[in-house]
C-alpha cells in the first residue's frame, strides 16, 4: 500500500512543480522543430527527384537521429528529475515526517522508484511513439522494430534511475547527479571506442568498451535499440553512425537487466539501514 | 517497580556514535504512559538524535530502546505514534488538507475517518481558513501548527513534539500548552524537547536533563511530590514553642520578621505542617513552597558558560 501512495506522490509532485508539464512542452517543441526539419526535406526529395530508395534511406537516418536525441533527452529526463528525491528529501528533513509513518522504508523508496518509472515510461513512449508518428506521416517511414526499440530505450532509463537512487541513497544530490552522469558519460564515450575499434578492427579497443559497458551498461541499450529500429540496408552495410558495427549482444541486455536489479537492491538496502 | 508493558519509552544504555563522535553515550531512561516528560540539555547534548533513535529515524550503536513495548523503529509501533519534527519541513507544494491526507494514507487510515478527521484538526491548530493555500505560502508558526496537526492525526498514545512552540505567537503557544494538556487528558504520553524552559515547567510532569548523551537527572514538576523544598511561611505570632514543634517534619526552621522558613523532605506534609500552626494559634497570610526555577536547576547542571 505504501508503494502506491508512495508513487502517487511522486507523479503528484512532478505535476505540481510543472516538471512534467515541461518535459512534454519541450518534447512537443523538439517534435515540432524534428517535424520541420523532415518536411523540408521531404520537399527537397520531391525537387531532386531522388530515388525511393534514398530517399527512404535518408528518412530512416533522420528518425534514427531523432531517436538518438530522443535517448539523451531520456537519459538527462531520468537523471535531473529523480537525483533530489531521496538525497533532497533526506538533507532538508523531509524524510523524517514520512519516514516515521508505519510504512517501511524499502515502500517508501519503491514508491518513489515507481513513481519515477511511470513518469519516464510515460515520457519516453510519448516522445518514442511522436519520433515515429511524424516520420510514417511525413515520409512513410518508421522503426523497423518499434516495440523493442522502445522498450531499450525504456530499460535504459530504468537503469540510470536505479542506479541515480543506488547514489543518491549514500550521497548528496550535487554528488549522486555527478556521479550518474559521469557513469554514463564513461559507457558513453566506451560505445564510440568499441565502434572505432570495429572499424579500424582493434579488438582490444572492442573490448575496452565491453568492459566499460558492464561497468554501465546504459549505452549498449541504446546501441541495440539503435540496431532493433533503424533501416534493415542500413543495419547490412554498416554504414549508419549508430551501433550496427558491434551490436551488443542479448546478454549484455539481460546482464543490464541484473544490474539495475542490484542497483536497485542496493539504493533499498543503503536507504533501510541509514540514519536519517 | 513498574512493567514494561507500562512505559510508553523504555532505553537501556542507548549509545550512538557518529563518525567516532559520541551523540548519545548512556541513555537509560522509563517513561511511563500518560506522562508529559521534558527533554532537557544544552546544544548537542544528544536530544534530538535520542529521540530520532526512539523513532527509527536513527540506529542505535548499542544498547535497547523500546517504545509502547516494542523495538523502537517497529512499523506496528509507529502506527500508534505522533512525531512533530524540529525543522517541520514538509512537501510543500501540497495544501494542508492534502498533506493531512498524505499522512492520513501512510497511517493507513481510511477515506471516511480522514473526512471527519482533517476539518476538525485544522480548526483546531487554527489553520482552516488557510487550507487553500500551498504550504510554500505558509510562515514559520503555520508550518508548525499544520505539524502539530499532522503528529495528532491517528490519535497516537505517544507523541514526540521536538521545540513545538518555536515559531510560535503567544496565542500559538497556549494553544500548544492546551493541545498537551488534552492529550494527556486523554491518557497519551508527550514527550516535548524543548528550550523554552518556561513552557517546559508549565506543561511536563518530568524532565530529564541530558548532558553529553546521558541523563543527569530526572526530577518531577509535580508540586505534590517535589523534593527537598524550601517552604517560606508569612505568619504573625509565631512562638519559639510553636517553632520547636516543627522539629517533627524539619530540623532547618527559622522564624524573622514575620516569615518562617525551613526545608521539608517532600511538599506532601505540608498541609499538615499548617493544620499544626493553625492550630497552635498563628495568623498565617501565605505559604509558598520555594521551589528550585528549571532554569535555575538547568544552569547548576549544564554550567552557566554554555548555551542551550
């Protein structure tokens, strides 16, 4: 019971302090400016008499790269909004009026972890399903397998929350932000190093960004969803920017799968065994 | 010698230390239910931090700590408690109906009960004509009231009120002096950390004075059973034999200038000590038992050079 008045709050919250009202006006602001951007082009298309196949190509590149952005304004989303919950609420003492409550206090972080995860899924589908809404609108084109796209995407999310509570549950707010943002800046900056290695065939340079991807494993999500939705000719001649030169593999997507559950295990543990 | 069953508080060599620094060294302490008990120490004496190991709030190093007969932390026994924490900081983007219904929730109670619960518990902390209002709107004083109100909610039998008159207008504070009366009327135990010592005699039965994490002393408020007194008497025609006959109930008294003094064992033979003047003959205008000020005690205990 305390979970759900737990992550009722939470999105009560978010609607109150206009943080979700915001995400969703910068998201229709994004969509707008993507859906321009795609009807020139279309236009253009039509001028140079460009093949459909091209054309198609070119459609999918700007939905990939649509997607993309769609991913970095999740991760930032996931990481800004949930970093003060606990830590904020733990330094000014709000905690204690909640914290005193019969509930335990695993319900109290779950419910805020589900409220979080509510809001996220809300605003990624949103932002997901309008990416492709405007592309099959305006050049016939959307991701190949949405579904799963989406749901990386979503898992990505999911583990970057998790492990921005796992932080936050020990640190301060300024601290746990740094410290998500840093982690996924390294699985960031380890999924370009595995794909140059690809190209120029460095295994070693691959398996530095493997490695960098179990320490974090939020990019090779996005890497795969990458592979799931964009174009099948695309995926086959490895020539888009994103992912299809070392795709990660399944496991790695159950390995991300066990660590935000050890993220998470840990955020409940620290935040039950913690004076507050 | 009293059952455990029948304290409200109960701690046994409660130690917490933080980062190598002791908070709280030796903490034993009862309080049995229905008394309004007073925590009393200078800054960092270990008040607060004894109080949030008592709510859960913080974990003991060593030692035991009970409350309503089980652990202290126990999420059956925080259902039957009420916490008014020193910094009232609350969600503020919520109403105070809201926010009494938040607490309401988390205490399990249902729709209907909140329904009656809440109107009432705003007017009585004075605060129903704001309940519109956001608490960001709120001041210092209304911020504690609608605390105060959400630490009553559930009818607790054990409330924790850390400085709950602080932010508080003179009306605010007789309204909290009159809020703890009603909750010991109804037989619920208060436990008030507070430096306002003045409100804390008014209002507690005991005090403990705390001084670097361990109790010092407990003493009583209760003018009945107060100990050690000095008893100044205004009364004329006192004789030396009248005076000899004291000797009964007090080796120490004196009589000069129309004022006889002397020191009893415990205020409860007073009234006998002036049925006997009385009726030895002397004409007696006042008794006033002299009682040591909290303050007084406070400073001898802690040392005047240091803040509270």
């Amino acid at each position: 019971m305390g979970i759900w008045i737990m992550a009722a709050v939470t999105f009560r919250e978010a609607a109150r302090k206009k943080m979700l009202w915001m995400a969703l006006a910068a998201g229709c602001a994004f969509l707008i400016l993507f859906g321009t951007g795609l009807h020139f082009q279309a236009k253009d298309f039509a001028r140079h008499g460009m093949s459909p196949i091209l054309r198609r190509e070119i459609s999918f590149t700007m939905l990939t790269m649509a997607l993309y952005a769609v991913d970095l304004l999740a991760v930032l989303m996931t990481i800004l909004t949930s970093v003060d919950t606990l830590s904020g609420e733990i330094a000014s003492g709000t905690i204690q009026a909640v914290a005193t409550k019969p509930v335990p206090r695993w319900q109290v972080l779950m419910g805020k972890w589900v409220g979080f995860v509510g809001m996220l899924t809300a605003y990624i589908a949103i932002m997901v399903g309008g990416v492709n809404a405007v592309t099959y609108f305006m050049a016939n084109v959307t991701a190949r397998h949405l579904l799963s796209g989406f749901l990386l995407i979503w898992m990505e999310s999911v583990v970057l929350l998790s492990v921005t509570f796992a932080f936050a549950a020990y640190f301060s707010t300024l601290t746990s932000g740094i410290l998500a943002l840093g982690l996924h800046g390294l699985a960031f900056i380890g999924g370009w190093i595995e794909q140059l290695g690809a190209i120029t065939q460095t295994p070693r340079a691959v398996t530095v960004g493997v490695i960098a991807s179990m320490v974090m494993p939020s990019e090779a999500l996005w890497r795969r969803a990458a592979f799931e939705m964009q174009s099948p000719l695309a995926n086959a001649m490895r020539v888009s920017p994103f992912s299809t030169l070392s795709v990660p593999s399944m496991p790695m997507v159950f390995y991300a799968a066990l660590y935000m559950t050890i993220a998470l295990a840990i955020a409940v543990r620290r935040f039950s065994q913690r004076d507050l | 010698m009293t059952r455990s069953s029948d304290l409200a508080i109960r701690t046994r060599g409660l130690r917490k230390v933080f980062s190598g620094k002791v908070a709280v060294r030796n903490l034993t302490l009862d309080v049995p239910r229905g008394e309004v008990f007073g925590f009393l120490g200078p800054n960092g004496a270990g008040k607060s931090t004894s109080v949030k190991m008592l709510l859960g709030l913080a974990f003991p190093t060593s030692g035991e700590a009970e409350i309503l007969g089980r652990p202290a932390g126990d999420v059956k026994a925080r259902s039957k408690v009420g916490f008014l924490p020193e910094h009232f900081r609350f969600y503020d983007w919520l109403t105070p109906a809201e926010l009494l219904k938040l607490h309401g929730r988390l205490y399990g109670m249902s729709q209907g009960l909140l329904r009656e619960r809440i109107p009432s518990l705003l007017d009585l902390v004075g605060l129903t004509p704001h309940r519109d209002k956001r608490l960001q709107e709120f001041s210092k004083g209304m911020l504690q009231r609608i605390g105060l109100a959400q630490a009553l909610l559930n009818n607790p039998e054990l409330i924790f009120l850390d400085e709950p008159t602080s932010g508080l207008d003179p009306f605010g504070r007789r309204m909290v002096r009159d809020i703890i009366k009603a909750q010991r009327d109804r037989g619920a135990t208060v436990v008030l950390n507070s430096h306002l010592l003045g409100e804390v005699e008014i209002t507690c039965d005991r005090v403990a004075f705390i001084k670097d994490g361990e109790v010092v002393e407990t003493r009583t408020l209760d003018i009945e059973a107060a100990e050690q007194n000095t008893v100044l008497i205004r009364a004329c025609n006192v004789t030396a034999e009248m005076v000899k006959g004291l000797a009964q109930w007090t080796s120490s008294a004196r009589y000069d200038g129309g004022r006889l003094a002397f020191s009893l064992s415990s205020n409860a033979v007073l009234p006998e000590v002036v049925r006997y003047l009385a009726s030895a003959g002397a004409d007696i205008y006042e008794v006033a038992p002299q009682r040591l000020s909290l303050e007084e005690r406070f400073l001898q205990i802690v040392g005047s050079d240091r803040g509270m």
